[in-house]
C-alpha cells in the first residue's frame, strides 16, 4: 500500500476472507487509504465445484468479515481462477469483476516477467490482475507503475474505470468489455 500511497494510487483489492479475518487491521488500513474493496471468497475455492449452500457460505463470511475489518460490505466479487458458473454468479447477487491482463505473478513470482507481461499485454481500459501476496509483485510495483504512467495510463479504482452502473450478475473484464452470465 505504501507503493500505491506514494504514487497517490487508488485500487481494487479484492480479499481472501480467511485472511481478512486473520488480518482485520490491514483491511481496515486498506479501506482507510481510500481503496475499493471487493470479494474473493473465504478459502479461494473454485466456485463451479461447491454446492450452492457453499458457495453462498464463501460469500457470506467474506462479506462479514470485510464488513466487521472496515463497515462496509463489499459490492463487488472476483472469482478465484475467474472461474464461476451461472448457479455461482446468481447466487452472488453482484458484479463479477474478471480481468484484461494477467500478469502471470502467481505463476512466474519474478519481478522482470511480471513487468515484461503488464508492458506487453496492456491496453486501454485493462484490467490489470496481480496478487499482493506475492513478493516479486511488490517489487515490480514501481517500475509497474512508471512504465504505465509513462506510456499515458492512469490507475482507478472499479467504479472509476466503468464509470456507470455495473449489474448483477454480468462479467467485466475491462472497459468496453462486459458480459452477461
């Protein structure tokens, strides 16, 4: 965050319920700096492979967890793997977020790879998926971000990037680019 503060940058974070009830305070710091906060599911299962009750379970204790760390529940969801099926999507009740770019972080864990997929792969009104969990992440952050910022782009949060209502139940994978389940 501190990155993104320096940079005065504001994201999406869309959390792991299980570690928002581990960590309250960094959501809450999260939700302070000013950042969009979305879910990601309570144990980041692949939602095509739960029931229905377990899916509503993910959602439930994510939101409740996200609400107790920062008083407010979350509007927005991302599906771990982006996989989610028609049952899952009714179920959320809510916008499913999904992404242009992959940086392939998870994959790769090395900063160059991270940054060498972001400068080839980005295109105006992308959404750009990376996971701050991973440490080559936070390291290529600032030359993420220059490269970015260098090349015109700027960096919004959701709401600001689709700039009009998002509905229920329909995929956004950038601007310009969204889907009905």
């Amino acid at each position: 965050m501190q990155i993104l503060a320096q940079a005065q940058i504001h994201a999406t974070f869309f959390m792991v319920g299980r570690n928002v009830t581990t960590y309250p305070q960094l959501a809450r710091r999260v939700a302070q700096a000013g950042h969009e906060i979305g879910n990601h599911m309570y144990d980041h299962p692949q939602l095509p492979n739960l029931t229905a009750a377990q899916v509503d379970q993910e959602l439930t204790m994510t939101d409740v967890a996200i609400y107790q760390a920062t008083g407010t529940w979350p509007r927005l969801m991302r599906p771990p793997y982006g996989s989610i099926d028609q049952t899952s999507a009714a179920i959320a009740g809510r916008p499913i977020i999904q992404w242009t770019v992959d940086s392939e972080d998870w994959k790769s864990q090395n900063a160059a790879m991270i940054l060498r997929m972001i400068q080839q792969t980005t295109t105006p009104g992308a959404i750009i998926l990376l996971h701050d969990i991973q440490p080559a992440t936070v390291a290529a952050l600032p030359n993420i971000i220059s490269y970015l910022q260098a090349q015109g782009y700027q960096f919004v949060t959701i709401d600001d990037l689709i700039a009009q209502p998002l509905f229920s139940q329909w995929q956004y994978f950038g601007l310009g680019d969204q889907r009905s389940y």
